[in-house]
C-alpha cells in the first residue's frame, strides 16, 4: 500500500507543478510574475539509483558550499540554503538590476534506507552532488516448521 501512496503523492506533485508552469507562463506573458522569482527557482533536484547507493545533483549557481546544509532523518533527506549574492558596481549606470538572494529549502522522501554515516557530498561549479550509500536488505531467512 505504500507504493501506492508513494505514486499518488508522484502524480498530484506532477499535476500542480504542470498548472503552476501553465500559469507562470500565463502570467510571465503579460508581464505581471505570479510568484516571486526566487520562490519558482528553488533548486532543482536530479535523483538517480546505482545497485548501492543514491545519487542526487542539486542545481545551487552562485551559493557558497558553506551556505548549504544537508539533513537526513530516517528516510528524509532535507536541503537548505542562504544565497546572499550580491554586488556593487557603481561605474556602470543600471536601469535595472535582478539578484538571486534568499533562503530556499527541499525536503526529498528517499526510496530507501541510507547508511547516514557514509553520506558524501561535493560541491563543483553550481551543482551540489550528494552520494548516499544504500542499506543492505536484510537476508531472507527460511524457518522450517515441523508439522505434527
């Protein structure tokens, strides 16, 4: 039954994330954003499986590794951030200027168990990329019953 849930949660995710995109671009058209900019570009989350581990590349340009934190509790993986990106050129004479700054956070529902010790993460050009080994299932036990 989890499977189940797990797949509905999948597809009602998908379907607002599709209006939220239809209405974004609606609204984009006529020059009037319906959210801000920082809140549609939160980080976009890559999750790929190996036979041992979980893989997940997180898309975070111009925020410093150490403005990042990463949490796992039990099979919830959560990512946090402060971006405070911001530059002064005062010889140039601006019309207009747009910064990416503020906090964003994802929570992710793992597939699987993960050995939260073994956790690596590295950050490279932008792309924050998280390597959690996955837990062993436990072996199938076959227990004889002796009929009497």
């Amino acid at each position: 039954m989890p499977g189940l849930i797990i797949w509905k949660n999948q597809e009602i995710n998908r379907l607002r994330r599709d209006i939220d995109r239809l209405f974004e671009r609606l609204w984009d058209d006529f020059g009037m954003p319906v959210t801000y900019r920082s809140e549609r570009e939160m980080p976009f989350i890559d999750l790929s499986e190996t036979d041992d581990s979980l893989i997940i590349k997180v898309e975070v340009p111009g925020i410093q590794p150490e403005d990042i934190d990463i949490s796992i509790t039990d099979n919830i993986l959560t990512i946090k951030g402060d971006s405070r990106h911001m530059e002064s050129m005062e010889e140039e004479d601006y019309h207009r200027m747009e910064r990416r700054h503020g906090y964003f956070s994802r929570t992710l529902e793992l597939p699987c168990k993960i050995l939260v010790d073994d956790v690596k993460a590295t950050y490279d050009k932008g792309v924050l990329s998280i390597v959690m080994p996955k837990c062993k299932a436990d072996a199938v036990r076959e227990v004889k019953v002796r009929v009497t």
